[in-house]
C-alpha cells in the first residue's frame, strides 16, 4: 500500500473509532484541546515521518519571545492523542492508543532552545540558503539540532513562500517534533 493511501486509511480508521464510541458534540466538548494524531511504526521499529505541529512564520520569530509565542502556547495546552499503527508486511495493524502532554522540560528546555535559535539567525541575519541539485537547504534547526524538535517546510508547494526582512524568500516553515524522539517516548517508554 503506498504511503498516502495507508495515512489516509489510519485517520479514516481512527475517525471511525471516535464517532463509534462517542458522540461527536460530546467528543468536541471534552477535547477542545485534544489533538488526534495516527503514527505509522514501520517493520524496522521507527516511525515513518516526523510529527508536524504547526507553521511558524520565520519572519516574525525575533519579535516573539518563546514565552509569548504561538508554539509554546500550542505545546503547553494541547494533549495529543496518538493512535499508532504498525505494518505487518501487508495491512496497518492498530498498535496502541496514548494520551500525552509535553513536560514542562522538555518544552521549555529542548523546543525553547530550537526556537530562539531560528529566531537569532534571522535577528541577526545569519539564515543561510544555499541551492543544491535537491533543493534550497538551510542552516535552522535540523532533525539532528537536538534530537527533540526542528524547523522543516511545512508549505502547499516549494513555491509557497515567505519573504524574511531581509529580502530572502524562504519556504514556509513549521515546527516539528522528531519521529526518533516521540518512538522512544512512546513506544520505548523513555521520558525525557
């Protein structure tokens, strides 16, 4: 099955389990800071993709403190739900079903660090982008920043973009957190 398909099918199975078992306005009433997400763990025992959180406009980071910014406040007062599927070579088999809430460690630790560090290289005009036969690489924080979270496109096409104060036109860009970090949390059982 290719990946689009079995996505789809994972968020059509869980929708169909929360309106089997609750009724929706009742769903909607308990959990309006709930956030369902389906992660797919591989036959190597990984997670197939990094968990997108939300798009952060680069531009506007040096005038938002983490403290005041919209990811934080996302973080701080969302729970997610992550119903998780595991491949069994033909077909998604439902793995588990975990609530979760980010510490306040590694939220004000980890994702903090990632954040004030893309907010200083546009403040201090230190973004890189640099066109290689892939692509338009860049110098945010990578999946490898600091094992937890990282910048990456998070756009409709490589054409949408946005234009920094500088004059550069970069990609939108959305906060993610790492596929290797939430399999250990939630699959190794290692909290952080």
């Amino acid at each position: 099955m290719d990946k689009s398909k079995a996505k789809s099918n994972n968020y059509r199975l869980t929708t169909n389990l929360i309106n089997q078992n609750l009724e929706v306005n009742d769903f909607k009433k308990h959990t309006s800071n709930i956030s369902v997400r389906t992660l797919q763990i591989t036959l190597n025992n990984s997670f197939k993709e990094h968990l997108s959180l939300m798009r952060v406009p680069l531009k506007r980071l040096p005038e938002i403190p983490w403290e005041s910014s919209d990811i934080k406040a996302y973080l701080e007062e969302t729970t997610f739900l992550f119903v998780l599927f595991k491949e069994d070579g033909l077909n998604n088999r439902l793995h588990d079903v975990i609530k979760w809430k980010m510490d306040e460690l590694t939220l004000n630790t980890y994702c903090k660090e990632v954040y004030d560090f893309a907010a200083n290289l546009v403040s201090e005009n230190r973004l890189e982008l640099v066109a290689t036969k892939k692509g338009v690489v860049n110098n945010l924080p990578s999946s490898s920043f600091n094992g937890i979270a990282h910048f990456r496109p998070k756009a409709q096409s490589a054409n949408d973009k946005e234009t920094l104060l500088n004059g550069q036109r970069i990609t939108k860009q959305g906060f993610w957190l790492n596929s290797d970090f939430l399999y250990q949390l939630l699959i190794g059982k290692q909290f952080f």
